[in-house]
C-alpha cells in the first residue's frame, strides 16, 4: 500500500526514525490514501521537539512556519511537508489558536486533539496504520464524525464548523448527529474566523459534488456569513415561472452548473435582491423588477467582505448584473443574434460563455414547463462562436473608426465616447457597415 505517498513522505517518516524518533504519517494524506484519491499536503506527526526536527533535517530547507505550535515546514523534493511535535493544547481563547502548547511523547494526546476521525489516523511504513478513533470504519461508511465531544471540537477552532460542511459536500461524505447538531448550535462562533478563510472553505464547498446537499441543511450556517441569503430562505416566489422559494431555486441553479468557482459564486448570489424587489401585481402574482441590479450591488458588498480579490468580484457582479437580461426578441422561442452581440459588447467575450451557463441554470431551476431545452441554448453557443471567429463587430475596439478619427471630425471630450457608441448601435443593428467611410458619414449626418 505504500506505492499511493509521494516521496516526500517517506523520506520525511525515514528521516526522523533514523534520528531515533517515533514519526507518522497522519491527516488528510492518510485519508486520501485509504480513499484511493490523489494524495494532497503531507503532514507528519513526530516526538521529535522543533529544534530536534530542524537538527534532523540540517540537509533540507526548513521554514518555521508555527514554531511556537510546534510546527515547522521542511522542503522536499520541493513538497512542503509540515512536521508537528505530539502535543496537547489548552484552552482556545479565540475559538481558532490555542492559548498554549503542552508537547507530549505519545501519539494518542496528539491524536485526540484533531478535528474529525477520518483525519486522525496515522500510518507508518513500517507499521502500518493507527487508527486510534475508529476513522477506517467511519471513512468507510462515508461518514464525517468529531474526535471526542463536537462542541468542545468546534470551541477550539470554529473554522472546524465549516470544515466539516466543505467536506461533507466535497466528499459525499454525510455529518454523523452529534456532530451535525453541534455545527448547527456552534455556527455563530464562525464570526470569530477571518473573512479570508471563510472565503477559501466557502468557494470549495459550493464547488463539491454534495453542495446542494449542505447548503440546503445548513442554510442557518451560511446565513451567519452571509446574512443576506436567509432573507431568501423560505422566501416564496408567486410566480408562474418558478416552483420553489428564492433560496432553494438559489442551489437548484448552482447544483446544475459546473463547479467553477465564478459561475457558483455568481448562481448563489444571482437572486439575492429579490426579497427587497418584490410586489405583488392585481392578480396576485410576485414580480421581482429591478433584482438584478438590486443582487449585482448586494453581492459586490458581499464580496469585499468576504475578502475576494478585484478581478474575481468585478466579474461575479457583471455575471449577476447581467444574469436576466433579455437574449431574445419578445414573442420568439429563438435567440436573437443582435441582442447576444449587444449583451457581448458590455461585458465582452470573455464572460458571455459564463453568462450563458448561467441563464441556463437559471432555467433549469425553474417551472420544467418554462424551460427553453438543450437546443436553444446550443443555438446561443453557436452564435457566439460564429460571431467570435468571424471577427464581427460587438465592440468599440472593433469599430474601423476610433478616437483620433473623431477628433479629426471635430467631435470633443464626452462626444467622443457618445459616438463611438452611436456607432457600434447602429452597426449591431445593421444599419450601416462596419467600414471607415460608413461610419464618418453616419456621424457627419448626426453631428
């Protein structure tokens, strides 16, 4: 069984032995290994102190990554492999560090201070595994289970909250009862997390195959973070067009695209203005106008609270912006070049096949009588391409007039920018040719 580690791992175990230490694999390598999944960070659990881990690897690159926990990270085969001394911890002030690290010569302390059963099995090279909380069998069962009492588990690190729901939607795996009912009594210590890993933990969760799954379980705990979202829960829509409340057309939508974090991202914050957009109309059905623009502006505060860096958010808001708009003419079952174009030409061509994706699921989250099928759809792909490689006109940068011409023709400050829009209108439209001549005249014949 050794053949699934990397290298890196047996020569960090062999390394220490050979200094007269006990060492083992253990977390989330071992895991991994027994799941016959590819083999991700590699962590080592030793007797050895720090300094006696920074002697043994005097050959290697060591960084002191959390010395004062007992930590340090050795290079190699330019594999970070992080070595922690057994230890035993006091209390968790800030629900995330532990005030003071006590280090220990057994395994066990060090095991059972570890979040869930399936990360704390060790494995030896020599000796094979050490399963000291019953992980084998609760990975076996699929089954996410804390070490000891959850509650306890989750004052110690609230990150471990979300932990549990990431892996449960990553792996498939379910929440065993005491720990699924602790998650959802200890969700308001996730306040205490840093905006930057709730970020990180969020984006794989929605990402995983069982995301629909946790998020409709715990929608309680998203709303801790995202306040927002429970104002969807439950939220009913009236409309002939859908089915379920806001909320759980939310992760209906996100659980049929791809697991990309942009598009999820964009799926679970796309309807978020609707409970602030609602009225009902005379025959009593609800009308949300207005709710993607309400949505864009809610998930770009969202967002930057969440820490998301510029470029990702920027094109979340414009996907959620832009997620209803019109992609047909009124009365048609079939998509309509000019519009596509002029949807292209402002959020530009790296983001329409995003867009699409997400009207689709969109659609599909919906009343099944309302949906357009596969085919419309692959018909939008279809322009899109063609518009693409046949280099048509959707865009100011693609008009055969630009700036200096303008100035040329006598066209000044903000009249510049006017007309080059005027322009591309009138050429999306047909009106004119996309051609030099074309173009000045139409603005001569305007100016």
């Amino acid at each position: 069984m050794q053949s699934g580690f990397k290298n890196a791992s047996r020569v960090a175990v062999e390394t220490l032995k050979s200094h007269g230490f006990e060492a083992f694999l253990i977390g989330g390598s071992v895991r991994d290994f027994i799941m016959g999944a590819p083999i991700g960070d590699i962590d080592v659990t030793t007797n050895a102190t720090p300094e006696q881990v920074k002697a043994a690897f005097a050959d290697f690159r060591v960084i002191e990554t959390g010395i004062k926990h007992g930590t340090v990270t050795v290079l190699i085969d330019n594999e970070p492999v992080e070595i922690t001394t057994y230890r035993c911890e006091s209390v968790y002030s800030d629900n995330r560090h532990p005030d003071s690290v006590t280090f220990s010569t057994s395994l066990a302390d060090d095991v059972v201070r570890r979040d869930f059963t399936m990360n704390g099995i060790a494995y030896g090279f020599d000796s094979g595994f050490c399963d000291l909380v019953g992980g084998i069998q609760d990975i076996n069962n699929k089954t996410i289970r804390c070490i000891g009492n959850p509650e306890e588990r989750f004052h110690e690190d609230a990150l471990r909250i979300f932990r549990a729901m990431r892996f449960s939607a990553v792996l498939g795996f379910k929440i065993e009862e005491n720990t699924k009912r602790a998650v959802h009594n200890c969700r308001e210590l996730l306040k205490n997390i840093s905006a930057e890993r709730i970020r990180d933990e969020l984006v794989k969760l929605i990402c995983g195959k069982n995301a629909y799954g946790v998020l409709q379980e715990f929608s309680d705990v998203i709303g801790v973070f995202i306040p927002e979202l429970s104002a969807c829960v439950s939220f009913l829509q009236y409309n002939r067009h859908h089915i379920y409340d806001v909320y759980i057309h939310t992760i209906k939508a996100l659980e049929r695209s791809r697991p990309d974090p942009i598009i999820r991202m964009s799926l679970l914050l796309h309807d978020i203005g609707k409970p602030l957009t609602a009225h009902f109309d005379e025959k009593g059905e609800r009308h949300f106008y207005g709710h993607p623009k309400k949505s864009a502006e809610m998930a770009e505060k969202i967002l930057t609270r969440l820490r998301f860096d510029n470029d990702t958010k920027n094109k979340i808001v414009t996907l959620v912006a832009f997620h209803d708009s019109p992609i047909m003419l009124e009365q048609s079952v079939a998509p309509d070049r000019k519009r596509i174009k002029r949807i292209m030409s402002q959020i530009g061509e790296e983001l329409i096949y995003d867009l699409v994706e997400i009207k689709k699921c969109d659609n599909l989250a919906q009343d099944p009588r309302f949906y357009r099928g596969d085919g419309f759809y692959n018909e939008i792909y279809r322009i899109i391409d063609e518009i693409i490689s046949e280099k048509e006109c959707f865009s100011v940068k693609d008009l055969k007039i630009n700036g200096n011409d303008l100035i040329r023709l006598g066209f000044k400050g903000k009249q510049i920018g006017d007309a080059l829009k005027m322009c591309l209108s009138a050429v999306i439209d047909g009106k004119i040719p996309n051609e030099y001549s074309a173009l000045a005249d139409f603005l001569n014949k305007k100016n």
